[in-house]
C-alpha cells in the first residue's frame, strides 16, 4: 500500500512532477492512488476491495510517468482514492463520493452528509481543482499554450461482460484532439482503439476536460487503456512507448487543421 500522502492537517494535495517540462501536454491522472487517509479508516471495505479497480485505476500512474518522460510533459496526479472523493467528478454528483461502485457497496460511503461531503470536498478536491487550475495557468503565462490530455484505465470485464476495445479516446465539447488521436493510433498501432469508449461524456467522466480546458480553450482528450495491457512496469512502459508517437502526431494533425482554417 501507498504510504499517507502529503497533506497540510487538512488539504490533500496534488504531486506535480516534471514541473519544468517544456512540452506542451499536461498530463492528468485523477485515479493515480488507492490510498484511503487513516480519517476515513477503510471505508468498510476488505484490503481486496481497497487495491482493486474500484478504488482507483491500476496501471494509469505507470503509464503517465512514462508518457511524461516521452514526451517532456508535465504530470500532475491525485493523492487519495476516488472511493474517498473522486476528483474527475464534481461536488454534486453522485460518483463524486460513490455507495456503490460496480458490484460493490461501500459501506464508509453509504449514507454522507451534507457537512462530510462538504468536508471531502475541502480536503480532497479543492487543493486539487486549485493544484490543476494553477498548473495551467502557470503554463499558459509562460506562452507553452498547453494540451490537456487525463489517463484512465478501465477493467477488461464490466459487469460480467467482456470489454474488447482495448484504448478509448474520449472528448467533451472539442474533438479534434480525440478524433485526431484515435486516427494516428489507428495507423500507428495494432490496439483496437475507439471513440468515446467504454465510457462518454454522456457518463459524466469527462468533469476534468469540462472544467479546466474548455474555458481556456485548450485542446483536450480523456484516454482509457484497459487495465491488463498495463499490468505490469514492463507493460506499461511498452504502451507508453506506443503512445507517446501517437500523441504527439495527433498534435501535430490538430496543428495543420488549425492553419488550414
């Protein structure tokens, strides 16, 4: 298990690493950790429960460091568990601070009131909400007109069913970054890679595109790789690998589509 993350009494906050990059992608990885805070004990949940994908996205920090290394990005990720306060969802909504995800109940979250949700909310997503806005706005002031791009992973079986995309590229309002990728890693790549799959917008998970690229018009893209093709260091390092080419030439397509316009 992760050890406690750091934190200022009350605030949980963001790890930025490779903060002096000078590429452009900020590379974003809400589900980076398992960790449950010693405040909010284990939630009700088995140590099982508490490193399975319910509780954050194996694989997903992995790939992000490396990505990161590929590509002189920045990396920012979250600290805690999304069973504790998912930061990819906002303070109303109902996978923010989840009684049941998939399968399983989460009994630490069954019933939360207003003060504890608004204590989540305090502790957990405003330092990171902060930690993000501030990161790219930083990046911005220093003209490296920013590309925002999450990392997810998701699990091969759902609900008992079997999953075959193996990468999602998923947008909110802008998709050129997303159409752009999905058809570089459809030249580049053998992976079976599809378009706001296995989740979309309309699943409310791209809360982060929404929030902190839109409004400064960044482009965007949410990426899901499924969770046994990153399964191990080696692994991961050999999707960052195949990724790394397939971002940037999706930049570069972008690019050429806005001098063209």
């Amino acid at each position: 298990m992760p050890s406690e993350p750091k934190h200022d009494a009350t605030r949980f906050l963001p790890v930025i690493e490779n903060e002096a990059a000078t590429g452009r992608f900020i590379l974003v990885c809400e589900h980076a950790s398992n960790m449950v805070p010693a405040r909010w004990g284990d939630l009700g949940l088995s140590a099982e429960q508490r490193t399975a994908h319910i509780a954050w996205d194996p694989g997903a920090l992995g790939l992000a460091r490396g990505l990161a290394q590929r590509l002189d990005a920045v990396l920012i990720h979250a600290p805690v568990s999304r069973l504790v306060y998912d930061c990819n969802r906002a303070p109303d909504m109902v996978g923010a601070m989840p009684a049941r995800s998939e399968v399983h109940d989460i009994p630490g979250n069954a019933v939360i009131s207003p003060q504890e949700r608004l204590a989540r909310t305090e502790a957990v997503y405003l330092p990171w909400a902060e930690g993000l806005h501030g990161l790219i706005a930083r990046r911005i002031a220093l003209g490296l007109q920013p590309v925002i791009v999450t990392i997810h992973s998701f699990t091969p079986v759902y609900f008992g069913k079997q999953r075959h995309v193996e990468f999602g590229i998923i947008h909110d309002a802008d998709a050129s970054l997303a159409v752009a990728i999905h058809t570089v890693a459809g030249k580049l790549t053998k992976l079976n890679a599809q378009l706001n799959a296995p989740y979309s917008a309309a699943d409310d998970v791209t809360h982060t595109l929404r929030v902190q690229a839109t409004p400064y018009g960044l482009p965007n893209a949410m990426l899901e790789i499924r969770n046994d093709l990153i399964a191990t260091p080696e692994a991961e390092n050999a999707m960052a690998d195949q990724l790394a080419p397939v971002l940037n030439m999706g930049l570069v397509e972008i690019q050429k589509q806005a001098k063209a316009s």
